[in-house]
C-alpha cells in the first residue's frame, strides 16, 4: 500500500492510550460531574443498569474507563476480535472496478477504532500489534486505498454523495490515530487525511458532471439536514480525535464550520414539544444539528448561541447523534452555560447557493416558520425547486414529500418527484425525473430576501429545473402580518393545464372558498385568489372558478400509508398566467367556524373573528389584493406590464393612481387614514421597481430597479434597500427623520428639503 505522504514519516513519540475521545481528562470531568450533577448522575445510573446485559462495545468501553471494571473490557474485546475476524467489512462487487470500501467500513473503523483505543491497557503487546495490523488491513487500506491513495484510488470528490467521502476518509483517519503505536506510518496516514480535509471542504463542483459546490459561501450544505449532520460529524469526530491524539490545528474553512452550525439553527423549528427542522430532501422532521454543535464546543469553536440550539435539541432523543444517553454523548456534554432567550441572529435567512430560505415570524417557539427550496436536484436533493413548507403553532402543517427507504421503488416513484413537493406542474409536469440521477443542469434559485418585520418577502425562480415546461417559473413569497401571499408567475411554451399543489398534514376541510388545514390545534386558511377562487357552492354552478382535485401520495418514510393532497387548478386550459393564493395564519383570536360569509362572491370568507379581511384587486394591466388586519390596509399590486411582455420598454403602469414600473409593490396605511393623500402611507414595499409617484409626488427615484421596504416609525425611517453595487436612491418623506437605519444600520439622514428627499447612496468598494 502506497499514500501520497505530504508530511514526515517518522512517529518516534509513543503516545499514551486512550488518546482519541475516551482522554484521562475526558474521564476525570465525567467522573466529578457524576454524584455533583443531577442529570449526569442519573443518565450514568441508567447506562451501568444498560451495561450490564449490553453488546454495545461504546458503551462498554465507557464503562471500562470510567470504573476501572475489567469485566467491561472483557466484553468489548470480543466484539472487537468478532470484528476483526471478517474478511472485510464492507464493499461492492456490482461496481466495476469493485469498491473495497463504503459506509459499512467506516463505521467498523470508528468503532473498532474506538474500543482498540480505550482498551489499550488491556490488551498484551501481541495483541495490540495483531489488532492494529487487522484494523490496518480492514479498514484504513481499502478506505485510503479507493478514496485517498495516489496509486488505488478510484474515487474523487465528486463520484459519490459527498457524505460518503467524509464518513470513509475520516473514519480512516480515526483509525490511524488510534494505531501510530504500533504502525508508525500511520501518523502519516492521519495528517494526510487532515490535509486533504482541506480539498473536501473547497470542493468547487463540475460543470461537465452537473454538481454544485457541496457547501453554501454562509455555511449551508447541499445534501439536506440529516446528510449534513452526517457527513459534517465524521469530519468534526476526525478534528476531535486528531486534536486529542495529536494537536489543535486551524483550517482554513473553520469560519465556514460556524457557519453551518448557523445554518442549522436557521432551518430548525424550535416548538413546546420537540424541536423539528426543514426536511427538504433526504431528511426527516427531526433531524438536527445536535452533534456538530457539541463537537464544535469540544474543539473550542463554540457560540453562545450554540448552546441555545442545544437546549432544544436535548429534548429530540437520536441515539445515532451525540445525545446525553450516548457515550460519546455523556463524555462531551458541556457544562452548564447561560441558555440565550434567542439564538441572536435574524430570524429569517437566504442561502443563495444551495437555494434554501427561511422567513419566521420571531425565534419564540411555536411561532411560525416558512421554508422555501429552490436551488439543486441530485442524489440526496429531491425535484423541489419552488416548494415550500409552513410551521406553525407547534405543528408543520404544510409540508414536503419526505422520503422512504432507498431499496424500495416508491423512492424513486414518488418522493423524489416533484408531484411530492408543493410546485407548480404544468400538463402534470415540472422537473424531469432524471435530474435525481443525472443532477439538474440549470438549478433554481432564491433571491431578495427581505425581513421588514411585519412584511417579509423572497423571489424564487424555478424555471432553469422546469425549463423543458416553463418560460416562466417565478414565485413570489410575500408575507403581510397575519397574511402570507404566494404570488406565482407563470408561462408555457402552449396552452395547457397548470396545478399548484398543496401538500398538507393531517387534515384539510374546504369551507366556502377557503380550505382549513389543520392538526392538533394549529390551524390556517388557504385561500385561491387568482386566476379565481374556488367556489362556494356547487362546481357544477360555477364553471368559471378555480378547480380542487384531491390526489393522492405517500406518507413520509411510509410508503404503505396512502394520504391526500390537493391540486388547484384554472377552469380553462392558458400558456400565461398568475396564480395567487392566500395562507392566513390562524390564533386564538380566529377561532374555527363551520359557517362563511356571502354566497358565491371572490370575497366571501371563512366566519372569523377579527379575521384578516382579503380582497380582490383588479384593474387594466394589474391584479391585487387589499389586506384590512391589526388596524392597517395594505394594497398590494401586480404588474402585468412587468412580466416580461414588453421588450425594449420599462414596464409603465397606473395602479389605483400609483405611477411605477415596479414587478409588484405594496403599500399600507392606518385603517382610518385618509387614503387620498399618499403622503399618509406608513411603508412602501417594492419589488423589482425604479420609480413610484402619485399626485405630483415622487416618492421613489432610482436609475437602476431596486427591492425596497420603507417604513415610518414615528420620526424615524427603516430602509431595507437591495439592487446593484452603486445606486443612487431617493426616498420621500415629508419632513426631515431624526433617524435614518438602512439595512439595519443607522447611518447619517441626507435630506433634500426642497424635495423631501431623504438621499442614499450605496458606492461599490473597491
């Protein structure tokens, strides 16, 4: 066996076992913290309890350490021997040229690894060296072999998942640490692996193969919540077991480590029972980040909000993480720190590269959280682009398709499809089911994320993943208070049937011209608003109204259990349209009602009290809606000029008396405002907009087309202002602020007094 050595061969230093996790320092903090500490004693007393019956050679081999009791070596020897007995632990002869090692061989060698370490003392000279040549040959040789060698490697970054190449290599890592005794190349073997982390990390993606850099620049990562925590861990148990056995060491990609410990706290879900997260793609309801953030504290790299997260993990039971009931996870649970009110970032996030958004109500839990994919298909990353998912009031009430074990053909059949996800097909189609196979070559992506508070918004564009359908794929998420707005565009290359599909938990009643989704007390509206709505009487009576088919899919990770969805569709067969549809976020103060207001109006509604009041806007070249809630009307309004159908002209447009060439923009006033003076408006949204007058009034001016939310707080003015690097933007306000924020930032107010401009400026860096 040959490895490209970057570093010196020679180990002339015997180091003292244990020297991977189970350190005598590691033991002796275990050991004060148990009769000291309340929950560490009593998870100890229930493992001694589970010891005593256990083949579980971790748990064995903690026991050993902590209590000195050779009857636990005893045990763990023999499953170690039993292990090292086989001919090989894993590989697969249907692949040409046969790979000699997979995920069956790196958890052999993490485990082995872990119990050879721990029992070292144990152990005679003989059996030390007979084992570590057995863990060489098993283990670290078709790891570094296929994966890693110059001279047998058949694999590359980009050839398999890119949890596999971390859960082989690192784990082969793991294993030459614990054998550099008895093999002194070995330690060669682990800074080489150390290195090529480095590589892992940066990988780029290839344009000729379809694949995306694996990591976000702020820290997501492709593969989904579960494959993350996976593929992040073996590297961070690597780290963890290097620093241990060796040295600390700083990496280039260590901010980037931060980061996608952020990442899962911003597609977590914290509710009153147990804590669930954003299951896009291969992943499920309650997969976290549990234990990267523990082994990032164990490294030293830890944030305060860290142990916020862990707060709410703790109370999500995986063995498979690093939870207390875990050996590893009882060794390396941290100490007691002053637990944050909220994890101090901004509630909602956009990571542009792997096309991931989160927009939430506050970080309290049982509040209300909308996820939104729309970026890669491939491998672990299903058919989504331009789905998304609703939390709320403790429960996931909308949700994704989940996913179901790989072996079975519904895998591929359904949940990776995109009828499993909440998209929009057209004719029953949107991505093509290859792209899992072949990966997508034009991915989707989300831009302009904007969190004003009580207005959020974000822009998906899934035409590349539907392009074989769809000239326009764009969704507009748009949220209003109580109100969230999905404002879909939409054009074909004919004329045909568009669906927008509504996947939901538990239970969905259509009540008038709304459906009630609900489960366990938690509870919204859905409400189609154009082409149409949905009828309030018979179908049959109103041919013109939207249509509701209920389909029927899987249930996640149950593909014996058959449960509904729906699909929402116009009554007639168009190339070009806008959907609009309405999710009113449901509390105490909106209780359930079997009654609705109005016989087969757009208006009528769901009986409620104080329940938003939506209604339709419409006008030549534009369709809108106006929001009555919580004291304030919001009129928002599309531009049908802006879509696109115009080429060589700015997209001009009179809406209710607003002059603008904004894609769509929103306005709002106090419920009892005159509205025929705009200067009585309190916030402005624009999306994709150079310019709004009205009544001689120019309240925005900008060259280049900006994303903008404005609102007046008393004297003071929050600006949240994107576009292009130098903008020069003018912003009405009738009298001077004392206090300009922009973009979170207070910075000095310029003030054209003769205009009532308030100036800013944004001058690209060099």
């Amino acid at each position: 066996m040959m490895f490209f050595c970057l570093l010196n061969s020679a180990y002339t230093q015997t180091k003292k076992h244990p020297c991977l996790f189970y350190t005598s320092e590691r033991i002796n903090v275990l050991k004060q913290r148990i009769g000291t500490d309340t929950m560490i004693t009593r998870v100890w007393n229930d493992m001694k309890t589970r010891a005593a019956s256990s083949n579980d050679a971790e748990l064995l081999t903690l026991m050993y350490n902590v209590t000195g009791e050779q009857q636990y070596a005893e045990k763990a020897k023999a499953i170690l021997v039993k292990a090292l007995a086989r001919d090989a632990w894993d590989g697969m002869d249907d692949r040409a040229p046969r790979w000699n090692a997979g995920l069956g061989t790196s958890h052999q060698s993490y485990v082995c690894s872990i119990v050879f370490d721990g029992i070292y003392d144990f152990l005679t000279k003989e059996e030390r060296t007979s084992m570590a040549q057995k863990i060489v040959k098993l283990g670290i040789e078709p790891s570094l072999g296929d994966w890693l060698s110059d001279d047998k490697r058949i694999h590359s970054l980009n050839s398999m998942g890119h949890n596999w190449w971390s859960a082989v290599v690192f784990e082969a890592g793991i294993a030459s640490l614990a054998v550099m005794n008895e093999i002194p190349e070995a330690k060669d073997w682990a800074e080489e692996v150390m290195q090529s982390s480095k590589e892992w990390f940066a990988f780029a993606g290839s344009v000729l193969e379809n694949k995306i850099a694996s990591f976000d620049s702020d820290g997501g990562f492709y593969e989904s919540v579960s494959y993350t925590n996976y593929g992040l861990s073996e590297y961070l148990l690597f780290r963890l077991a290097y620093t241990n056995a060796l040295h600390a060491v700083k990496m280039p990609y260590d901010d980037m480590l931060q980061k996608t410990v952020d990442w899962f706290i911003n597609a977590c879900y914290p509710n009153s029972k147990r804590l669930m997260s954003l299951n896009f793609g291969d992943s499920n309801d309650f997969a976290n980040g549990d234990r990267p953030a523990k082994l990032m504290i164990a490294l030293g790299m830890a944030k305060e909000r860290y142990y916020w997260y862990l707060n709410h993990t703790e109370a999500s039971h995986v063995n498979e993480d690093m939870h207390i009931t875990t050996p590893l996870g009882l060794l390396y649970q941290p100490g007691h720190s002053t637990v944050l009110k909220e994890p101090g970032i901004p509630p909602s996030a956009i990571y542009h590269d792997i096309g991931w958004g989160m927009l939430r109500s506050s970080w309290d839990k049982d509040a209300t959280l909308l996820g939104v994919k729309c970026g890669y298909t491939w491998n672990h990353s299903h058919a989504d682009a331009g789905s998304f998912v609703l939390y709320h009031k403790g429960q996931n009430l909308l949700i994704d398709g989940g996913d179901v074990n790989y072996a079975l053909p519904e895998y591929s059949g359904y949940y990776v499809r995109s009828e499993a996800h909440n998209v929009m097909l057209f004719n029953g189609k949107a991505q093509d089911p290859q792209d899992e196979y072949y990966a997508v070559k034009n991915p989707g992506h989300l831009y302009n994320l904007v969190d004003g508070g009580n207005l959020k918004y974000m822009l998906a564009d899934a035409q590349g993943p539907t392009s074989r359908f769809f000239l326009r794929n764009y969704r507009n998420f748009l949220w209003i208070g109580n109100v969230i707005l999905i404002i879909d565009d939409i054009k074909t290359y004919e004329a045909g049937k568009f669906e927008f599909l509504l996947h939901f938990q538990d239970t969905a009643i259509k009540k008038g011209p709304d459906i009630e989704v609900s489960k366990e007390g938690a509870s919204i509206l859905f409400r189609p608003l154009f082409p149409e709505t949905l009828p309030t009487g018979y179908p049959h009576d109103f041919p013109d109204k939207m249509k509701l088919e209920q389909r029927i899919g899987l249930k996640d990770r149950d593909a014996k259990t058959k449960i509904p969805y729906y699909a929402i569709s116009p009554a007639e067969d168009i190339r070009q349209t806008k959907f609009i549809n309405a999710i009113i976020l449901l509390d105490d103060s909106n209780k359930p009602a079997d009654t609705f207001t109005g016989s087969s109006g757009a208006n009528a509604a769901v009986s409620r009290t104080h329940l938003p009041k939506i209604e339709r806007l419409e006008a030549n070249n534009m369709i809108g809606v106006r929001i009555t809630q919580q004291g304030k009307v919001t009129d928002v309004f599309f531009n049908l000029l802006a879509d696109g159908r115009l080429m060589h002209r700015n997209a001009n447009n009179v809406m209710n008396g607003w002059e603008t060439d904004a894609y769509i923009m929103a306005v709002t006033y106090p419920e009892k405002a005159d509205t025929s003076n705009p200067d009585n408006a309190t916030a402005f949204f624009i999306s994709n907009g150079s310019y709004v007058r009205k009544q001689n009034k120019t309240f925005l001016h900008s060259l280049s087309k900006v994303f903008m939310y404005a609102e007046k707080k008393n004297n003071k003015m929050d600006v949240l202002l994107q576009g292009q690097p130098l903008m020069h933007v003018l912003l009405r306000s009738p009298q001077k602020p004392q206090q300009l924020l922009l973009n979170g930032k207070n910075v000095p107010v310029m003030y054209k007094g003769d205009k009532n401009f308030i100036v800013m400026d944004n001058e690209a860096k060099e």
